[in-house]
C-alpha cells in the first residue's frame, strides 16, 4: 500500500501518552502541514494556540470536565446518553471515566485550532486543517486525538489567559504526543455509498 494510503489506515484516536515530549521543531511542522489544508476561498483563518505546559494542560482538562459536566447535569439522562453516544464510541466514553485527565488524555502537547465566529465554513476549514495535522503527525511517529470536548475551554475561568480575540472560536483541539495504545480500528460504516448514473 502506498505511503499515504497506509498513514490514513493506521490513524487511530489515541487516548494514552508517553510522558515523552515532542519537540518544537516538530510541533511547527505539523502546524504547517495543517497550514497546506484546503480552505474555502483560501481564507486560511485558523489560528493555532499550542499549549505544552503540562500543568496549564491538565488544569484546562479539568475545567473543561467540570463545564461538560454542568451541561450534562441541565439534560435529561437519556438525552445525556444519546449525546454522549452520537458523539463518542463507547470506548470513548469508558476512557473518559477512568482517565484521570478526562480531557486532553495526559498529553504533551494541545493544539487548539480557532476560527472565526462569523464565517460559516471555519468548521470545515478547521476539519480538512487538523486532517492534515492528525496525518502528518501519524506519518512522523506520533499519535493524536481530536477533542470537540475542548471547545467548552471558552466556558472555562482561564480562558481569557489565552488571548483569543472574542471573534474567534475554539473550533477542535488535537491532542499529540507519543501513543502509549494501539486501538483496533473502529469498522467502518457500510453500503452508504451511492453511485448515481
Ligand atoms: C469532531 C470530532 C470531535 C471529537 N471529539 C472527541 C472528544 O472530545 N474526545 C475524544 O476522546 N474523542 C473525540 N473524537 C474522536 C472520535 O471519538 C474518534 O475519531 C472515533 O471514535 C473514531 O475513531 P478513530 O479516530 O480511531 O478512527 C472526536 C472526533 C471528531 C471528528
């Protein structure tokens, strides 16, 4: 299988880290692979805010766990349930109860990627951009999560410590770092391909 191919393959999710630290030579690298992603009418308007201080990281981890939980606790169980499954795998969510970094999984670095409020394609300009990430970062060794979960960081008392500007949004974050698991791959969805004469 070509190069390629066999990165996409072999992506996975990886929710357990090395405590080794990733350069900062390689964190701009996959930034600027990110940087190559398509953007609609090349707008490029994601901003990139690396966090890699392991104390900043795991206080975010824990705010943010305390915002899901508020809104978590404002529905209904069976709401909260079907959320949480339209969101997660299962094994996701097994993780999330027995991690003791319930968010960014004890990783060295986050990349939260922001986006314009006021531009309706800034989620999937941040999508095809942290594809991109996520891939380089496979073909170089390393492994990542996206976390949709962090964007309730701009609920969180520390968040004004970032200087995002109020017009952009945390869009995803990835988490990356050497992984410590090798997750089958999750099967893939079926017979929804339609070839239309
Ligand atoms: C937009 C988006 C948001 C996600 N948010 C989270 C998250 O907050 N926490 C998490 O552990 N995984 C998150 N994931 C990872 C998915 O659970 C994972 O990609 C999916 O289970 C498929 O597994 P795979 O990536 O190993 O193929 C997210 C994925 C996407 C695309």
């Amino acid at each position: 299988m070509n190069e390629v191919m066999k990165t996409i393959y072999e992506r996975r999710a990886v929710r357990k880290y090395k405590k080794t630290a990733v350069s900062r030579d390689i964190i701009e690298q996959l930034i600027a692979a990110g940087s190559m992603a398509p953007s609609a009418m090349n707008k490029q308007s994601w901003k990139f805010y690396v966090l890699t201080n392991k104390a900043t990281i795991h206080s975010f981890s824990t705010e943010i766990a305390h915002a899901a939980f508020k809104e978590v606790k404002h529905t209904s169980i069976t709401d909260a349930v079907k959320m949480s499954l339209s969101f997660f795998h299962l094994s996701t969510i097994v993780n999330f109860i027995t991690s003791d970094d319930h968010i960014f999984y004890g990783a060295p670095v986050v990349i939260l990627i922001t986006a314009p409020k006021a531009d309706d394609w800034s989620g999937l300009n941040t999508g095809m951009c942290a594809q991109n990430i996520m891939l380089a970062a496979k073909a170089m060794g390393l492994d990542t999560c996206p976390v949709g979960f962090a964007r309730l960081i701009m609920q969180t008392k520390d968040y004004a410590s970032l200087n995002i500007p109020d017009t952009e949004m945390v869009e995803l974050a990835i988490t990356v770092g050497y992984g410590d698991e090798h997750p089958a791959a999750h099967e893939r969805v079926k017979n929804n391909v339609h070839f239309v004469n």
